[in-house]
C-alpha cells in the first residue's frame, strides 16, 4: 500500500462519500507545490482515473494516487481523530523531513516543491 488509512479515516472518508449525490466515486489523494514548506496534501472525490494512477482498496474503500505523488507518499499514513473542538485527518508521512505548523504542508530530502507564504 502507497498509502495506509486507519479504520477511522475510512470510515470518515465513507460517511462522507454517502453524503454526496454521486455514485461510483473514489478517493483520490495526492500532492501538489505549494503551502509554506513547499508540498501540499490533497484529497477529495473523483470518477475517472488515469492509466498511470495507482489503485489500491483498504477496507472497501478505493483510493487512487497519481504516480508522481506515489514517490513522495509512499508510507504515509492517513488517520482521523475526533475531539472537542472537533475533528480532522491527520497525515504522518515518514519521507518528510519539514512541516509547517499546520500539518499540511511539508518537504521531502528530494523535493522541496514551490513554498509560498503562509
């Protein structure tokens, strides 16, 4: 797995994907420059895939990553916590090796991706 999603981030993600109209979606995650480290996280719900997209199911959940972002993700893991101001998913991508205090943005060793300001 490119990317490992504990059982409360699927069934976060799950609760969530029922609440849209559509059918047939799955989660896409990715990663694009940009944020104050340089990298960010992405993911949200698509429908069409790319032949170059890794596919990969946990717990019936289908989650796609496009190849680039594969190399920088791989090893990660995506978590859901809930507390009392609310909640939110968390990521702990072992190739990082700088975040912001936001936890969204980060660098690896080998791409520094394109910081802007916070």
């Amino acid at each position: 797995m490119i990317v490992n999603f504990t059982d409360a981030a699927v069934s976060r993600i799950k609760e969530m994907m029922a609440a849209e109209e559509e059918t047939g979606l799955f989660l896409r995650v990715g990663v694009k420059g940009g944020g104050c480290s340089g990298l960010s996280y992405g993911m949200g719900f698509d429908k069409e895939t790319q032949s170059t997209d890794h596919k990969e199911e946990t717990n019936g959940l289908k989650v796609v990553v496009d190849a680039e972002s594969a190399k920088i993700l791989n090893g990660t893991t995506v978590d859901f916590k809930q507390n009392m101001m609310g909640g939110g998913f968390t990521i702990n991508n072992p190739n990082a090796i700088a975040s912001c205090g936001c936890g969204s943005s980060f660098r690896t060793a080998v791409n520094a991706g394109s910081p802007e300001e916070c």
